[in-house]
C-alpha cells in the first residue's frame, strides 16, 4: 500500500461512521520502501474491535484464512477493509460474495485495487479493475463512493467506500468533509529531480507518455447514488 492510499484510508475513516468490529482483509504487514507509515490501519481506530485477515501469518494478522471463504459468521462485521488485496485473489468474485455475507445491514466495505502498476506477486499477481468493475461488483451496497487517482486513462489505483442499506448514509457536508480530507491526506509527490525529468520528457515527446508519473496526485470521487440532504 503506497502513501496515497494511506492518506485515502485516513481520509475515509475520520469522514464517515465506520462501525465496529472492523475486519482487514490481507492484513500482513509487509513493510516496503516508504510503507512504515502506512501498513498499519489499527491507528485509524482507536478503542475498536479489530480483526486482522491473511492466508499467511505474521505481523498483523490475528485470523489465517483465504477471503474466498471466510471463517466469520453472517453479518458479524461492521465494516470491511481490503487495500491492495483483490488483485492477488484468484476467484476474487467469491470474496466478494464472502464480504457480503458477513458484514451487516449496517455495515461498509472499503475497497482499494491497483490498475496501472507492476506485477507484484504475493504470491500470484491475477487481476486490474477499473471504477466500473468494482461498481459492478458492489451493485448490492445503495450507496457507492467511487474513486480513482492518477491518469484519467491510467490510473494508479481505483477504491470504493461501499454502505449497505441500513448504514449511516454520508451527507452532503460528509462529502464535502471527506473531499478536504483527501486533498490533506492524499498525497504523494515527486521528488522533484524525477518531477524535472518528466516534465522535460513531456517538452519533448508529448504529455501522454509521463501522465501517469505527472499526474499521481490526481484524483475523482464520484457517488452513484443519491446522497442524504
């Protein structure tokens, strides 16, 4: 998980009631360069009950067991969290399903995928979505928040803040609260050598070619259905 995404996930958390108890999907902690400060979500919820879940143990994770079938019972959980997890899951309809299954009336799901990045297999590296996948994926939720950051053709990563049908829907001033939020949180810059280098790449060969590196801080929101007043 990358600082945006981290920045993303705080912004979520201190705009919108996410209840408890919190499950994490692929929760190992697999600290990488510039993911100290963002591996660990816990911080985000301080005094709520917080499960971790991985097919493999380690840092972070309380429960061993694959998102395709899950150990929880039906709607045992409050809110639902999966960043950078449903790329590395081979029948990534079934978790879904699973998350579905076990998060209550009340409950939210949070959603983060990379598109336009590496393969990087823990172990297996199998799918990219785009907004319009996970909105299709979650036509069950009445309320999809979703979000794209990066290149408006090339996206660095897609997420989706997912309320089922007796949640706490966001208001307006919600919204507006969460979108402050984001351009506070939201970031990660270039250094600018490498920010000096693209901008003299695209002087040369058009803007195309470096958007997804120019354009990392860019980001939309869009809500798909009706939003309390």
């Amino acid at each position: 998980m990358n600082q945006f995404l981290g920045g993303t996930m705080r912004a979520i958390a201190e705009s919108f009631h996410l209840p408890e108890p919190i499950l994490e999907i692929g929760s190992l902690q697999v600290e990488g360069k510039g993911q100290a400060d963002t591996i660990n979500l816990r911080g985000l919820f301080p005094g709520k009950a917080y499960t971790g879940v991985d097919f493999r143990a380690g840092p972070g994770v309380d429960c061993v067991a694959n998102v395709e079938a899950l150990p929880q019972k039906d709607a045992s959980v409050g809110t639902v969290i999966a960043l950078s997890t449903f790329e590395h899951v081979k029948r990534f309809w079934l978790g879904f399903q699973e998350i579905e299954r076990v998060l209550r009336p009340d409950g939210v799901f949070v959603v983060a995928t990379p598109f336009y990045f590496h393969i990087h297999a823990y172990p297996s590296d199998y799918w990219r979505f785009t907004t319009e996948a996970l909105d299709s994926l979650l036509t069950g939720y009445p309320l999809r928040l979703l979000g794209q950051h990066g290149a408006e053709r090339r996206p660095a990563n897609v997420w989706a803040v997912a309320f089922r049908e007796a949640s706490r829907t966001p208001t307006k001033d919600d919204l507006e609260l969460y979108r402050a939020k984001m351009d506070a949180y939201a970031r990660e810059p270039l250094p600018w050598h490498r920010r000096l280098r693209y901008q003299m790449g695209r002087a040369v060969c058009g803007r195309r070619p470096f958007a997804p590196h120019l354009d990392r801080e860019r980001w939309t929101v869009e809500c798909r259905t009706k939003v309390a007043s």
